[in-house]
C-alpha cells in the first residue's frame, strides 16, 4: 500500500521536544499540514528518497550519528547512499526530526524557525 500525504507535512515524534516545538510552531502559524508519525509509518524507500530530495541533503545528513545503535553498528562501515536510505527505513530512530515538508521543499526544523525558509 502507497502512502499517500498532503502537500505540507511534519514527520513528527511526539516523544521528542525540538519536534514538539516545530509543532506548536506550525499550529500557531495557523498552517494546514499532516502530522505524520513516522516511527509507526513504515515509511517506504521511494518517500525517504523524495524527502531527501526535497530537503537537498545527502541521506548522511539525516542521521542521528550519536544514537548508540548508529554508533555500535554502521559508523564505522563505508556506507553508499542506498545502505543509508535503507538504514533509515530499518532504524526510523535514526532519522533526524522534525522534517517539515511544504510542496517540493523541505527543512530539518532545528531550530524550528527553520519552517520560515521554506513558508
């Protein structure tokens, strides 16, 4: 099943305080997106590589490189592009969050006065 969202959406963790902050922010700016969940999503590889496309960064940059399993299994390995997009859909932990996305362009809010970029 392809999953299929709004043109404007925050792939959130609840659990995490910068991505709360780029929540509130958004609410507050009264903008219409969807909240996505991503680490109950099972997000597919074609949607990472479009994130990352719309962020332009390399897939690297979207790692979380201090988090233990990172750090103990992949950081010292010569990864390719596709091992590290296929770490992400393996490990969503590891994604850096919050990443909002308005039509083709996206942020990793951190801060989340990041969104002003891209609103």
């Amino acid at each position: 099943m392809e999953l299929k969202f709004k043109s404007s959406f925050l792939l959130h963790n609840p659990g995490c305080r910068k991505s709360r902050e780029a929540l509130n922010y958004l609410h507050n700016l009264n903008i219409d997106f969807e909240i996505i969940l991503y680490l109950k999503e099972n997000l597919k590889l074609d949607f990472l590589k479009s994130i990352i496309k719309k962020i332009n960064i390399d897939p690297i940059d979207m790692i979380r490189t201090q988090e233990k399993i990172w750090i103990n299994e992949y950081k010292s390995k010569k990864l390719d592009r596709n091992q590290i997009l296929e770490i992400l859909i393996k490990h969503p932990k590891l994604m850096k969050r919050p990443v909002f996305i308005k039509n083709n362009k996206g942020v990793i809010a951190i801060p989340h006065t990041e969104i002003d970029k891209i609103i």
